[in-house]
C-alpha cells in the first residue's frame, strides 16, 4: 500500500510485466509473434524517462535471453 497509494506502483508494475512479458516471448512464442512482441518492448523501453530504470530493465532483459528467469525490479 505503501507504493500503490501515492501512484509509484506503477513504475514497478510497467517495467516488471515487460519482463514478464519477455519471458513468455522467449519461452513460448511464435517467431512472428517473438518479432511483434520486440519491437512493442523497444517502444516501451524507449518510453521509459528514467535511464537507471532503463538500464536495469536492459540488463535483466538480456539475462531472461541467456535463460535465467523470475526476475522482477
């Protein structure tokens, strides 16, 4: 409640569903659907104002591609 209150919640929510949503392209999604699905992620990415955020949703993207997974921020 602490962070869903004043709002901040959603910087965590937005930056842990595209990694949610990563994992799923990675492990379970068409080719067409996976090519879709990483042009929507670099939309977001690049949508996204606060670089440390961006660079730490950067790094986890790339370990959920090396295949580690349940990675959240």
């Amino acid at each position: 409640m602490e962070l869903a209150k004043p709002g901040l919640i959603q910087k965590y929510c937005r930056t842990n569903a595209i990694i949610t949503f990563k994992e799923y392209l990675v492990d379970y999604a068409s080719p067409q659907a996976k090519e879709s699905g990483e042009t929507i992620i670099s939309q977001l990415i690049n949508e996204t104002d606060n670089s440390a955020t961006k660079r730490i949703l950067k790094n986890r993207l790339k370990r959920i591609e090396n295949g580690e997974r349940d990675l959240y921020i």
